[in-house]
C-alpha cells in the first residue's frame, strides 16, 4: 500500500504560467504539416478511408453482405 500520497500533481504545464492559447507560428506551422501529409498520402488514402466506411457499414450486416456477395460472383459466373 502507498504511504502517504499527496493531492498536489507532480508535474507542471510547458505553458509555465503563461497563456496556453496557440500562437499564431504554430498554428500555421501544424497546418503546413498536416498540408504535406495529405498530399503525400493523396489517393491512397482516400482509398483506405473508403474501405474503412465501407467495411464499418458491411460488418454490421454480415449475413446481407455474403448474399449480396455470393449473388454478384453467381451472376457474373453465369454471364461470363
């Protein structure tokens, strides 16, 4: 068991008792930055959200999803 454990935090803030609103540098910089990490993902990202939609949506209807699954390989089976 812990001894005695006192109520004030151990830590401090890195605003150091000063305003924690964002500076305006900052803002531009971290809006910069996530600028150039859309870019650089681009199409493959987008892509892995769209699968990730589409899989939240498929998951919640397991049994409908195998049917209609199962129709559309049968259907092209029989056209091709």
């Amino acid at each position: 068991m812990p001894k005695n454990i006192s109520a004030a935090p151990l830590w401090s803030t890195s605003s150091f008792g000063q305003s924690t609103d964002w500076l305006a540098s900052e803002r531009s910089e971290l809006s910069e930055h996530l600028s150039q990490c859309g870019a650089q993902r681009g199409r493959l990202q987008a892509l892995r959200s769209g699968a990730d939609q589409l899989q939240s949506v498929l998951i919640g209807r397991v049994i409908t999803s195998v049917v209609v699954v199962a129709l559309l390989l049968g259907c092209s089976w029989l056209v091709l």
